[in-house]
C-alpha cells in the first residue's frame, strides 16, 4: 500500500507490486518477466511502458530498458521513492 504523497500513489495496486517484485534486481530475463508480469494480470510490454511513463514523470528517465536481459534501474526506483 502506497504512504499518502508517495509517487508510488500514481500506479494501480498491480503495477505496484510489480514494481516492488522486480526492484529486488537489476537483470531479468524476458520469459521471467512475462511469468511475473502474468501473476499481476498484465501484459510484458504494457507494463514496462507504464513503469517507464511513471519513471519519466518522477525523475525524467526510463526505469526499465527492454532487451535481453531486461535491465531495471534499482537505484533511479530507490530515488523516486525516497523524494517525498
């Protein structure tokens, strides 16, 4: 559950915790992430669009870069939910 301010307020309950589960490290691979993504009800590469958009609005850069593996930039999501 997001704190009251928190940008995580931005992203529904799904993405949240999408969020949290993959904050854990920084190289996924692709079948990985669909299997995750799948369990949260949402598609791969809507979901890294979503989390990417939210990263933009909150920090001004991509969260996630797509390719193989499929890098997560822990560090940028630890800032952006560490501001407020």
């Amino acid at each position: 559950v997001a704190v009251p301010g928190s940008p995580l307020e931005e992203l529904d309950a799904n993405h949240q915790s999408l969020l949290k589960r993959i904050m854990i490290q920084e190289n996924w691979d692709r079948k990985s992430l669909q299997v995750i993504c799948k369990e949260y009800g949402l598609m791969t590469d809507g979901a890294i669009e979503t989390l990417n958009e939210w990263s933009f609005r909150n920090a001004n850069s991509p969260l996630i870069e797509d390719g193989d593996p499929i890098f997560v930039d822990t560090n940028l999501a630890q800032e952006i939910l560490n501001v407020r």
